[in-house]
C-alpha cells in the first residue's frame, strides 16, 4: 500500500502547553485508522494538529508526500484533508443544500451521493442548519466533508451524543465509506467497541503518546489492554 499520512515527532497543543508528546503515526492509501483513548489524552489534539489549528513546538507532517507542516488550516484543506470537528462546523444559516454546494468540490462524492447516503439530509434539504436535529446536523458535517473529496477524513467523536437510532445509521454510513469506499480516514470515538469493527488499525493515546498501535481486530479481542488503557473490558 502507499503511504498516505505520515507524522514523526509531533509535539504541539495551545500556547506553551504541549499535549501531543512527540508523536509518529502513519496511514496507508485506503487504511482507516481507530483513534483511541481515555479523556483528556490528546485525541482531538492530535486531530487538530493535523488540520493546522494547534501551536506546533516539533515534528513534520506530511500528506501524499507533501510537507504539510508549515501550512495553514486553509491550504491543509485544499491540500486533501477532510475534517469534522466535534463541532460540526455547519453554516446553520444556510440551508442543508447550500450547505453542501457551498463547498462541493470535483469528484466521486457528489451532493448527489451524499444525499443518497443520508436520505434524511435529502428529505430536509430545504431546511437551515439550525432547524436540524443534533444527528441530522452531524450527518450534515460528515456530507460536507465527503464532498470537499479529500484524500484523508479526520472525523472526532462523530457519535458523540447522538440517540441510538442515529448513532447506528451514522456507524452503518462511516462504515461504508471507510471499509466498503475505502476512503482513508482517522477517526476518534470512545467506545472502542463501536468503531474497532470498521477500522483496519487502531492507536491508543495516554498522556499525548502512543501507547499501543496494531491493528484493530487485535486489540477488539484483547481484554487486558482494552481495559487498562480504555476501561471497556467488563462492557
């Protein structure tokens, strides 16, 4: 496979605060990849320094063998990464559609894709941001990034919050883009045992620093670690 990502001694976080601790990562052309963690270990960090938007005290990012370190958040984008932030970002004084169009760039993920994907979003397409419930909003977020077609999706906590129902519509279509599409992508979530099932490879974060990389059915099955780094065995 071809490298797609790569990141080596990446130290950053806010100000003089370093919460990433000299991390080295990589991802493959088509890989996905669990981020995982406790609370407070330097996921959504790690997600942010990818995007350009963290203070970077060391290291070198690189994306389709491009340096990418000392680019801003803009031309991050342009440059292929995708990003969904716990956030969502959503212009909510536009509507669905617009929302989509807006930032629509050339592609296999059309509008017209992404609303196949989320009939929800099709049916409300008339409606503004903010007149959508919290799960359509997420899959708003999720559409706005599969058609901006990035070369890597970074998606943080995109279940975060949501009602069973939506969580599960919202795993069965990240599932289909990361396993069956094979878009590569990065994703945080806290419960391994949702998003473990869909992801090639999994990373374990405590206190800014990788603590256990491999692949993602390795550590599904793999009670001890499981429950020393995340606290889940016993779930």
């Amino acid at each position: 496979m071809t490298e797609l990502l790569r990141v080596e001694g990446l130290r950053s976080g806010y100000g003089e605060a370093v919460v990433v601790q000299g991390i080295s990562l990589a991802v493959e052309q088509g890989q996905s990849l669990a981020l995982l963690g406790r609370n407070g270990t330097g996921k959504t960090t790690l997600l942010n320094s990818l995007v350009g938007v963290t203070r970077r005290h060391a290291g070198r990012i690189s994306l389709a063998g491009q340096d990418i370190t000392a680019l801003p958040p803009h031309l991050r984008a342009a440059a292929g990464i995708g990003w969904v932030p716990q956030e969502r970002n959503i212009f909510k004084s536009l509507t669905v559609h617009e929302n989509l169009t807006a930032v629509a760039r050339p592609g296999a993920w059309t509008v017209a894709r992404a609303y196949e994907m989320f009939p929800r979003l099709a049916e409300r397409k008339s409606n503004l941001g903010n007149q959508l419930s919290g799960g359509e909003q997420q899959m708003l977020a999720v559409a706005r990034a599969l058609v901006l077609n990035p070369k890597l999706l970074l998606l943080d906590e995109p279940l975060e919050g949501l009602a069973p129902i939506i969580v599960e519509e919202l795993l069965r279509s990240i599932a289909r883009v990361v396993r069956d599409e094979g878009m590569s992508a990065i994703i945080v979530e806290q419960n391994p045992r949702l998003i473990l099932p869909i992801t090639q490879r999994a990373v374990v974060l405590d206190r800014g620093a990788v603590v256990h990389e491999g692949s993602s059915d390795e550590l599904l099955n793999d009670r001890e670690r499981l429950d020393r780094w995340l606290a889940v065995a016993k779930h």
